[in-house]
C-alpha cells in the first residue's frame, strides 16, 4: 500500500471511528482509536493484511471492530489501553519538572527591555528571597512563608503510604486471578465454570497498574532523598549565614550576597519537590479509574466464592519455592546462562517482558514474575527469566520459538504490547506518547542496516575545464556577447610613432638584509704579515739577486 494512500485511508478510519462514537454518546481520544485500530489491524483472529491494500470491505470491518471494542464497557482489556493511554501522554519525570512563568505573567516577562534587566531582576528576587527566609529563621519576619520542609516531612510518606496501599491491593488481585487462571489450566470443569470470565484480561489490567504505580512510587522515593538532602544544605548554609552575620552593624555584601541566593535556590528546589509531589498524587487518584471495571466484573462476594477450595500463592511465596534450584551449564552447549557469581551488577541487567517469565506467557498466558536466582538466559544480546528450572529449560531447546509465541499473543492482547516493553518487536506501534501522527499506523517499518564503502580518491588525474560555467545566466550573456561581435567590424590604424611601440613595466625585488646569531660569540686577532724583499733596488751586477726575509709575528705571541 503505498504511504500517500495508506495516510488517506488510516484518516478517514480514525475519522469514521470518532463519529461513530460520537454518535453512540461517547467521546474516544484520537490517539486511543489511532492505538485500537493498529490493535485490531494485528489480532491474527481478525486476518488482516496489513501489508497488503485494503478493501472497501477490509475498512469498514475494522471501523466496526474498533467501535465496538471502544464501545465496550465490560472489558477490561479497553480499561488497560486507556490506562497506558493516560499515564503516557500524562507521566513525566523529574528531569522535565521545570520552574516556568505563569500564563498572567508572559506578557510583563516579554515588555522587559535588555537582558541584563531580566538578570538584575532575577538575582534581586533570589536575595530577597534569601532575607526573607534569614529573617524567618531569626524570627523577626517570614510569618507568611509556608515550612515547606516540615509540609514535605508530612506529605511524602502520606503519598508514599497511599500507593502501597494501592499495590498491596493490585498485589492481592493480581495473585487472585493468576491462582483461578491456573486452575482452569489443571482442571476441565473449572475451564467451563470460569471460561466465561475475562480473568486474562484482568490480571493484565492489574499488572499494568503495578507498574504503573512501581513507577510513582520510585519517584516518592526519590523525592523523599532529594529532600532530605536539601533540608541538611540548607540548614548548614543558614547556619554559616548566621554565623557571618552575628550582630554586626555592617556586613561584607560579596560574603553573605552568595549565602543568600543558596538559601532560594534551595528553596526553590523545596517548591519543585512539592509541585512533584502534587503531580504524583495527581496521577496516583487518576489511575484509580481504570479500575472501577475490576469491582463491576469481580465482586468480593463472587471472587470469595471462585476461589473456594484453591490456594491463592503470592509472587514472594513462588519466589521462595525455587529459591534452592538452578539450571546446570553443563546441560547445554550453546546457551549462555549468568548468575550472580559469573557476573557483575547481576540486580541491574535489563530482563526482557518487564521481568516476567519468557515461557509463561506465550504457552499459558500469564504474567508471572521470573526467578533470576534459577539462572538468566542471553540469547542474541537479551536477558530472559523464568518462574522454575523446568520453563527455562522447555525455553532454552527453542528460544525463537517461543520469543514467536509471546508476539502472537502480544497481537492477541495489544496492552501486552506497552506492558511487556514489547515495543522493539512491534516498531510500527510507538508509544503512545510519540503517537502524534496517527497516519502510520499500518506501515511495516523498513529494514534498515548499517554499511560503508572506501573509494580511492582521485582515481583519475584532475581535468579542469577552465573555460567551464555553471551558471545559466552567465553562460547566456556570454552567448548575447558573441553574437553582437559577429555583426560589428574593429577596425585600427598605425602611426610611425606608435609602431613597433609598447609599454613595458618590470618589478625588482631589492636584496634583503640577512643576519644570524650563534649562541658563542668569539673573535680572533690574526697577525699582521711583514715580508720584506733585499736587492730590489739593485746591485752593481747586472743580475738583479733578491732575498725575502719574512718578519711576521707568531699568532701564539700577538
């Protein structure tokens, strides 16, 4: 199917599914009919051909499916999409909690003129700021600023306890519906007694609402030890403020100025954590929600009576059970298996399906968090876990296999996709948070690898055409040029004077001065040569006789 019309297509299905929502009373988010209809494009129990143009009959199919999967109010599988919808496009981490102006004030903070306006004003604020809470400390003013350490000290463990209570309970149902999911596993009558209930799509729904709250929960924890951290900065800082300003009349403003900008950074960090803390008992209340499917489907009352006769086993409790077992290296030839002892930082390898076990899921569809301590299996660069010795040894003869397995049932159960971080398998569903074009939906990502090539440079020697030109315009007025040439005449004419005549014009560099310098700096004096010549002059022979007597001192005497 080619993009264009594959865009076009996806639109008009998101479009026909809101109206027909719409229609029926309900107001469904683009971005959760966006995320159903890739659901329902991949359930192998509808026999869609993603990768294949769709026909008129193929579409309004799916726009049926998805409406009325949207429309259903009693699965909880719908309750776990939205859930995944919610905390994604809501949930940010500390990193993105950033001090901003307040919409009234956007204006004001624009009119300001040069930026070291902007900077006076800032650091004048932060030492007010910093008096301020001096003067409360010392009790002589501040009566209106809020202890926000003491409020922190309160509200962090208050929001801490809230969301265990909410895992205690999620933890309770979760083992509940696995214990009933095994059970008709085992036996035939309860398969037929329970076949009717939508166990497998609740425990799902529980599951992600664990992690989900794992998540707010290690972010309390966090805050818990920023400010804690803060609180001792910032008592050290007023204490060393206290002690440089004592009852002096006049204070060096370089020393106590930088103690009082620390104080209102630290305060500021206070107020971040308190708008952090809002934001995580914010999300905490609205994921409540998602859950109000699981009292409707599964009273007290009718869980008790399911679960009579049966065991219900928590996941520390099966944990406990294989705590003394663990699978022989010997047993296999081309597996490798870590374990504590053979690694290092063994508690923080990253395990496939969110830590749950990779034979589980596929062959029993349950989500039962694995035993490291039996062995890690690494297949192909990835970490997997299992729940006994025996599901990691069923897994090890044909890990592909069973990888296979839990992507269908992954298309069987689309919020498996988000819950077992299966997102890698399944590139064409992004999370929801980068879903922002829903158009490409039903598009199998292209194949993609990494390559290189090396080329001699210059393989021929270089010819450049100098009398080249690029450019058109150029090329054009040089062609105007020859062609008015061709239709004039130059003519020229010779003087006596000028013949033969021309002007010539040399350039000469003058020598330059050169000297050198040595590092030894020496000089001799050499003897001046004295040679004198007898008879020069003459004698009374006619033959001239000379003598040359050589006079000329030794250089070892001058």
């Amino acid at each position: 199917m080619s993009s264009d019309r594959t865009r076009n297509v996806v639109r008009r299905i998101i479009r026909e599914i809101g109206q027909e929502c719409a229609t029926q009373g309900q107001t469904v988010p683009e971005t959760l009919v966006a995320f159903m209809v890739k659901a329902v494009a991949l359930d192998p129990r509808n026999d869609f051909k993603v990768d294949q143009n769709l026909a008129e009959e193929d579409v309004q199919n799916i726009i049926q499916l998805c409406v009325t999967r949207l429309l259903d109010t009693t699965n909880p599988s719908l309750s776990t999409i939205k859930m995944q919808v919610y905390f994604d496009m809501n949930y940010a981490k500390r990193a993105a909690l950033q001090s901003v102006f307040p919409q009234r004030e956007i204006m004001t903070f624009t009119s300001l003129g040069k930026k070291n306006k902007e900077q006076q004003l800032k650091t004048f604020a932060m030492l007010v700021t910093g008096i301020r809470l001096y003067n409360k400390a010392c009790g002589k003013g501040g009566s209106s600023i809020d202890d926000l350490p003491a409020i922190l000290n309160e509200a962090i463990p208050s929001a801490t306890r809230t969301i265990d209570e909410g895992l205690n309970n999620c933890h309770l149902r979760a083992h509940q519906y696995t214990t009933l999911l095994e059970s008709m596993q085992e036996d035939q009558h309860r398969h037929t007694q329970l076949a009717s209930f939508k166990l497998k799509e609740a425990l799902f729904n529980m599951r992600q609402y664990e992690a989900f709250l794992c998540i707010l929960l290690s972010d309390a924890i966090t805050s818990a030890q920023e400010v804690e951290k803060m609180q001792v900065q910032f008592a050290t800082t007023m204490e060393q403020l206290k002690n440089t300003v004592e009852n002096k009349v006049s204070v060096d403003a370089n020393k106590v100025f930088p103690l009082f900008i620390a104080l209102s950074n630290l305060w500021t960090g206070f107020q971040d954590e308190m708008l952090l803390l809002k934001f995580l008992t914010s999300m905490t209340n609205n994921l409540q929600q998602f859950l109000e499917i699981q009292s409707q489907l599964f009273p007290e009352e009718l869980l008790t009576s399911l679960l009579e006769g049966l065991t219900v086993k928590s996941d520390e409790e099966r944990l406990r059970e294989t705590m003394g077992t663990r699978v022989n290296v010997s047993d296999f030839e081309n597996q490798e298996w870590l374990f504590p002892e053979t690694i290092d930082h063994f508690d923080q390898l990253l395990i496939q399906y969110h830590g749950f076990c990779a034979h589980a899921i596929g062959v029993k569809g349950l989500t039962l968090p694995g035993n490291p301590a039996i062995g890690i299996l690494k297949h192909k660069e990835k970490c997997y876990v299992f729940t006994s010795k025996e599901a990691a040894y069923i897994f090890a003869q044909d890990p592909d296999k069973f990888i296979q397995l839990n992507v269908e049932k992954a298309k069987e159960y689309a919020e498996l996709i988000q819950l077992l971080e299966l997102h890698h398998q399944f590139e064409y569903l992004v999370p929801y948070a980068q879903a922002r074009t829903p158009d490409k939906s039903l598009k199998k990502p292209t194949v993609k690898c990494d390559s290189s090539s090396q080329t001699d440079t210059h393989i021929l020697p270089p010819t450049i055409a100098t009398s080249y030109e690029w450019n058109e315009w150029e090329m054009r007025r040089k062609a105007i040029k020859l062609a008015n040439l061709r239709r004039k005449l130059t003519h020229a004419m010779q003087t006596d004077l000028s013949n033969m005549r021309r002007q010539n014009c040399t350039q000469v560099y003058l020598p330059k001065d050169v000297s050198t310098q040595t590092k030894h700096d020496n000089s001799s004096n050499v003897p001046r040569p004295q040679i004198f010549l007898q008879g020069l002059r003459g004698q009374s022979s006619p033959t001239t006789h000379t003598v040359k007597v050589n006079l000329t001192r030794a250089v070892d005497e001058t």
